[in-house]
C-alpha cells in the first residue's frame, strides 16, 4: 500500500484509485499540487510536487534519506508493482 511521508515525519498509508484520474487526484492532493517521480534505490518510486523548490516547501528528511537527494514537501512512497500500474 502506498503511503504518505509528510515533511512533518507524520505517515499515512493511502489506497490508490482503481482507475487513472482517480489516482491522478489522490496523488496531486498528497502533495499539493502537480507531481513528477523519481525511482529510489529498492526499485520503488517516490511521487513529489514537481514545484517543490520553486515554492520553497518544507525540506522532508526522511524522504530525503530515502532517496539520497533533496526532497522537500511532503510525498507519496509506492512500491515498484504500485508504480509500474499506476505511473
């Protein structure tokens, strides 16, 4: 199940839609706006607000550590199966 890494350390598990608008809206809500992808290391995605610098969000340390880079706002973690079906 994917779940929701806020910049806060807060964390929420979260289902995806069954259909792809719907999946659309949950993830553009989880991290407040448009979002792109990035693959982390065990093969699964990390999904962020693709403005998150330019909008100056809050710095997420543990999405952070978990992909090795600067991440800021908060974050939805999908696993590879999770991100193959619906990215």
């Amino acid at each position: 199940m994917a779940e929701i890494l806020r910049y806060d350390a807060g964390r929420e598990s979260i289902g995806l839609g069954s259909y792809d608008v719907e999946t659309l809206q949950i993830l553009q809500k989880a991290v407040d706006g448009y979002f792109t992808a990035i693959r982390i290391r065990d093969g699964g995605f990390i999904v962020l607000n693709e403005d998150a610098d330019l909008r100056m969000l809050p710095l997420n340390p543990l999405a952070t550590a978990l992909a090795g880079t600067t991440i800021r706002g908060n974050v939805v973690v999908l696993s590879r199966e999770e991100g193959v079906e619906h990215l």
